[in-house]
C-alpha cells in the first residue's frame, strides 16, 4: 500500500480571498457611514441585520421599498478610473423611486461585489454611497462587500442597492387624483444619470473613431459631464410635498419620458408636452446627433434633460414651481394632462 506526501495547505487568501482587505474596507467605512446616521437607526455596522426604528412621528406609516442598480456606466467607470460618483448613482436610482410614493426615504442598504477587492477602488464607490445617503436624509445602515474571484474580470465589479422609506398611509401618491387641465412641471436632470448607457458608450466609441469627441460639454469636461451622477430630488420634493398638494411624481429613468410619466397616470387621461419648454443641453444634443436619432427615441431612452415630473392642480402650479426653484430646482412648465382618447399616454409636439 502506497502512501502520498500530504498536500501543501492552500489558504483562503490563496484562493483568491483576502478577508484581511474585507477588514481594511470596513474600517474605511465605518467613519463615512457614521455621518449618515438619522434618528431610528439603532445600531451601527457590522451586525448580521441592521436595525431601524420607524420614527414615532408617523401615525400609520407604510414602508415603501426599493432596489436598483447603476447599469453600464460603470463600465466607464472601470475605463475612466472613475469610481466616486457611481455610489451616488446607485442611492439616487433608489431613493428617487421610493419618493414619488411621497414616501421619506429612511435607510440604505448595498451590495458590492468584485472579484478581487480593491480596498482604494471600493472605498471611493462607498464613499460616494455615503455621499448620496447623506444628501438625501437616508441612512447607510448596511451592507454586503462580496469578493468573488473567477466570477467578474480584474478591476471590474457590480453594485446593487437598497432603500426602504416611509409615508403615511393618507398621504400616499398614487396619481389617482390626476385629471385633465393639471399642469406638468419637469424638474432638470444632471446629465444622463444612470439609464441608456449602452447607447451612450456606443456614442463615444463613434465618436472616438471619428476624432469627433468634444474637449466639454455645457461647460465640463467631456468625461465630467458624461458620469455626472443623478441628481437627488430627496429633500427639495420633500419641501414640496409638505407645502403644496402635489397630485403625482414621475421619476425618468430607463425608458425616457414616454414609459415613465405614464405609470403615474389614471386611465383616460394623457400627458401633453410641449417641445421646446425645456432646454435640450449642449450633452443631449451631442448624444442625439451622434446617435442619428429622432426626438421620440430621445425621450424614450434619455430623461434629456428632466429627472423628476411633478403634476399639480394648474391652481398649485405657480406656487409649486416657486417652492421647488427657491430649493435650488431647475422648475419648467412643460405640459399639461389632457383626456387621452384614441392618443398615445405621451405626446410631445
């Protein structure tokens, strides 16, 4: 009977995991989360759940949920070494979404996973994570860093979010009030945000073989102004909400104004934009004639240039609009809801 030599031990680190850099990226956090926290959260950190206390001031309080994650721009990211605002994407995505319920977004919770981990890389994608929390009231209470090796390239990973607010059960948009005459306010985006990346990187690649990429765009330079991340309407639309009965929120994000303003309106009824209400950027107009694409793609694949629709009673409109541009919003009148008929949900003309 034959015996082996025994193997040499292969450690976890060998494997391709190194928990000792997990532990360096929790210390760096630990600091940037701690400046996000807000009354209900009981616990820091580092737990195996996270704990919240839903704030007494609530009297029937319906949690709202949401998740997403910032898509193909972060293969930009990845090329441009450009890691701190792909966090803000990431809450804004979330938390924009939760509050067109009228819901305040109370706690965040992300995923990032790698496949080896960068300590440098993911503390700059966190810190801008904890930026976004922080911007918009929500606490980072949690987690999960995920190193995974063989499962995504070197210097290459994924992000995933998650933000869970509150709203009290009367006061919960749903758009069922939204009625012909109602006025449509467009609040400005900061850019693409985070939707239609796939046909912004096939821009840019055409315009790098053509020579054609311009050194800015309105005023930033051309990388600047292509990851500018999405802008947090949290606190503005908040202000708005608590002064003005606002009667349905839309935010535009992948599938452009046409596909989102309708999932905020009751049947019968329509929106009716007007061209040239808002302000297409020196960026949209880029995108639009190096893609060779009409107006209607535009506005179903960009926000071009509205981030958040805001209806109101026409009565409210004026008074809304001052509000929200007293907060630092770019505010334009850009339509009005009219009965829908045989139309389509959005026209633009």
């Amino acid at each position: 009977m034959s015996s082996s030599a025994p193997s040499t031990p292969i450690s976890y680190k060998d494997a391709g995991v190194d928990i000792d850099a997990g532990d360096a990226l929790v210390e760096r956090i630990k600091p940037l989360a701690k400046k996000t926290m807000r009354e209900g959260v009981l616990a820091g950190i580092g737990g195996f759940g996270a704990l919240f206390e839903v704030p007494k001031r609530y009297k029937e309080p319906v949690l709202v949920s949401g998740t997403d994650g910032v898509g193909t721009k972060l293969k930009l990211a990845f090329e441009w070494n450009m890691h701190d605002t792909v966090g803000i994407d990431l809450v804004a995505m979330s938390v924009n979404d939760v509050l067109v319920q009228g819901a305040e977004p109370l706690f965040f919770l992300d995923y990032f996973a790698c496949g080896k981990l960068d300590v440098d890389t993911a503390a700059a994608v966190v810190g801008g994570i904890a930026k976004g929390c922080e911007l918009s009231g929500c606490a980072l209470i949690g987690g999960e860093t995920a190193e995974m090796p063989g499962m995504y390239p070197a210097g290459e990973y994924d992000l995933a979010g998650f933000a869970v607010g509150a709203v009290e059960k009367s006061k919960i948009l749903t758009g069922k009030d939204v009625a012909p005459g109602d006025v449509v306010l467009g609040l400005a985006s900061h850019g693409v945000h985070s939707n239609g990346f796939s046909l912004v990187r096939k821009c840019i690649d055409r315009a790098e073989s053509q020579g054609t990429v311009p050194a800015t765009l309105d005023g930033k330079p051309f990388k600047q102004a292509i990851m500018e991340p999405t802008r947090l309407y949290v606190k503005n639309v908040l202000a708005a909400l608590a002064a003005h009965p606002i009667k349905a929120l839309a935010h535009i994000t992948g599938g452009g104004l046409l596909e989102n303003i309708p999932r905020v309106l009751p049947d019968g009824t329509a929106a009716h934009l007007k061209k040239g209400s808002w302000p297409q950027t020196e960026l949209f107009a880029w995108l639009q004639k190096t893609a060779g694409i009409d107006d209607i793609e535009m506005n179903r694949t960009f926000n071009n240039g509205i981030g958040m629709v805001v209806v109101v009673d026409a009565a409210n409109a004026e008074a809304t609009a001052a509000t929200l541009r007293a907060a630092g919003e770019q505010v334009y009148a850009i339509g009005t809801i009219a009965a829908r008929g045989e139309g389509a949900a959005v026209v633009v003309a």
